[in-house]
C-alpha cells in the first residue's frame, strides 16, 4: 500500500503515473499467471533482455525485441513502481523488423520523484495465449546535479553544494535520529534510506512535483526508502539542518510503526510527532495557537486528519495545533501511553478504538480536553444543519 506523502514546512503526496493505458489489476494478474503458465507449457515467443532509459523529468522508453512463430495479437507493458500492489499496464507500439521478429516500445510520461525504481516486464498476447517476458528495472535519477555521496550504517546522503563536513554533520544527526526514533516507537531492523539534499528551491520543487507548496522544505516518501531536503548555501550551518532531518526521519519512521492494509493515522498526529520530535512545542508555535485561540480560528483536530490548509497563516497554524496537541497529550498521558496510541493503528485500529486502548476514553473526549487546555472552544462545524427540514421528492 502506498500512503500519502509526508511534508515539511519550510523551511507532498505519491508519485504521479500516467499509463497510457490500464486493465482492471484482476484481469491482468489473471492474464500474468496464464503468461506464464504459457511459457512453461508451450515457449512460442523468444525475448531479448529489455531496456529502458530515460532520467528525471524526461520521458522513459521502455523497449524490447522478441521472436514470435506467429504475429502477437497485442504487446503490454506491465509496470510497478514501489507500493504498487497491482501492475500498470500500457499498451505498446509494436514494429515488426523480420520474418518473425518484432520489437515493442513504450513512452511512459508524467511526474515521478528521483530514486523511484520502476520494475517492468513485457507480455505478449497471442492467439494461442499470453506471455511474460523476462522482468528488470529501471531507476529514475535526477541527473542535474553531480551527487556527492556519504554512506553510514543506516542512512546515505547525497547531496550538491557543501563541503564534506557539512554532510557528515547531516548524516550524524540522520543517524541518531533514526536510531532515536525506532526506539521510541519499537521499529527493529530498518531499512536503508536515502536522503537528498537539495541546495536550490526550485529545482527541489520541480523534483518533489508540480503542486508542492511554496512553503514546503522536506518530504519523506517512505514507499521508496527516500527523504528529501531543501538545505539552501546560507542554511548549511544552521539549527534548519538539524530541524529538517530529524523531522523527515521521524515520518518515515512513523509509517513503519503503523503500517497496515485497513487505514492511516490522522495527518495532526503525524505531523505533531515529527515536529515534537524535531524541535518540540516551541514559544512560536505556542503563541500562534493561543492567539487562534483568542480570535476563535482554532481548527478543531477533527479538520486536520488529511491534509493541511493551504494558505500560509492556516498551514502554520495546523503544524501548531498538531505539535500542541501532542505535547498536551504527553503531558497528560505520558510517552508510553502516546507510544501506544500510534502503535495500535498497526493493528488496524480505527482513531477512536485506538485512543481507548491508549487512554481509556475517546478521541473526543481528548480533543475537548486539549482545547481546554489552550483557552478554545470548539468551533461550530461549517455545513447544513441537520435541524434544518430538507425537500422531500413527491411520492
């Protein structure tokens, strides 16, 4: 399962796909087994290794040549990207260049983030059947830049501007804060995770895709193993440094933590557990969430589970809340008890289900105790009012 991105401000979402074309993923597991049962059976197609080149932000052709005793009915690509539970599939070009050989190509568009790994396989469709050809992968690299690499036990940074010291400054501060966090929160075994750090605000943005906001400066996409930083040169010796990878970390961490097929935690609790974990509840985002507080623009918790507002003053607000609303609930709770709170949706729990088990009251009792806490009161929700008589269709 592929869950939703995890940004920073500043100081995301999935990657895109445009498949040319798509079959209902039952149909095409149910044509793959069938292909390869074919190939088994009765090899009536010889494919040569595919191919495919192509960097970020270019077209990536996929291609391959292959013999077929008889002309193929249909050539489809079948193509996964990490997370994918089901296979893409793109109908090919196919160009016949002998007697009994052809060659399949095709051109897959769209946004994807650098360090994606596509995995791909060719299947011809015949009158007597359909068959796979053999399986490879292809990686997307961001290729304007010349990567520097530094490699420590758990975590890789690459990175374009700066000297070593200041890589080995950030990979320091990677490595104690995934080892931090894992703790925390019972993650054993992580897997290697490569974070980029991007020197220019634009080319950080176009990597990260076409509607990352403004005042985005990190994401994690814990589907491929990857965070991503924007570091620009007058930040490099900076407390942002520290910030931004502990920050990132946490998130991916957090998905490992409450993986599972059935749902995902609210975005506040997400976003509260990287920012407590990065910088804590700060006098900043304290005051902002008092002054919202006193003018009645608090947004109730229950508005933050997907994702944040979009103007500046509303998306900082919702980092406050969520930070405030995690700190109270260590405050009140304990970290054991927040510790559990986030584990339990691994189980599959629901939000309510998981705050009895962790607090043994609801979530909304929680959340009525927190804006206690800052002096607000719980906003009227916006929509039609139940009370209100609604047309009724005659008869």
């Amino acid at each position: 399962m592929s869950w939703p991105r995890r940004v920073l401000r500043p100081p995301g979402r999935a990657a895109s796909f445009s498949p040319t074309f798509v079959i209902a993923a039952a149909f095409t597991i149910a044509l793959a087994v069938a292909g390869q049962g074919a190939v088994l059976a009765q090899p009536l197609v010889e494919f040569e290794q595919p191919s495919a080149v192509g960097s970020f932000g270019e077209t990536v052709t996929f291609e391959t040549d292959f013999r077929s005793a008889s002309p193929p009915r249909r050539v489809d690509l079948l193509l996964t990207t990490p997370g994918d539970d089901i296979a893409r599939v793109s109908i090919a070009a196919v160009e016949q260049t002998g007697p009994d050989s052809w060659r399949a190509v095709v051109h897959q568009g769209g946004h994807v983030v650098p360090n994606t790994t596509y995995r791909y396989q060719f299947r011809v469709v015949g009158d007597e059947g359909a068959v796979l050809g053999p399986a490879a992968s292809h990686s997307v690299i961001d290729e304007r830049f010349e990567w520097q690499r530094l490699a420590g036990e758990d975590v890789t940074v690459w990175w374009h501007r700066g000297d070593r010291a200041f890589a080995e400054r950030a990979l320091a501060i990677a490595e104690d804060a995934l080892a931090s966090a894992s703790e925390l929160l019972g993650v054993g075994d992580v897997e290697p995770v490569d974070f980029f750090i991007y020197a220019d605000s634009r080319a950080f943005r176009q990597a990260m895709g076409p509607d990352t906001r403004e005042n985005v400066g990190g994401q994690a996409h814990p589907d491929i193993r990857t965070l991503f930083g924007l570091i620009e040169p007058r930040q490099l010796g900076s407390d942002w440094v520290a910030e931004l990878v502990t920050h990132e970390l946490a998130h991916l961490v957090f998905d490992e933590a409450v993986d599972n097929p059935y749902g995902y935690p609210p975005t506040w609790l997400n976003e509260g557990l990287a920012v407590y974990l990065s910088k804590g509840f700060d006098d900043a985002d304290r005051a902002q969430v008092e002054a919202a507080a006193r003018a009645g623009s608090i947004i109730p918790l229950e508005g933050l589970r997907g994702r944040f507002p979009t103007r500046p003053t509303r998306f900082g607000l919702a980092y406050a809340e969520s930070v405030s609303a995690v700190a109270y609930f260590v405050d009140t709770h304990g970290q054991d008890q927040l510790v559990e709170l986030i584990t339990s949706f691994a189980d599959g729990r629901s939000l309510e289900e998981a705050f009895r088990a962790a607090t043994g009251d609801g979530f909304l009792a929680f959340e009525d105790a927190w804006l206690a806490s800052v002096g607000a009161e719980r906003p009227a929700p916006y929509g039609p009012d139940p009370d209100e008589p609604i047309p009724t269709p005659p008869a």
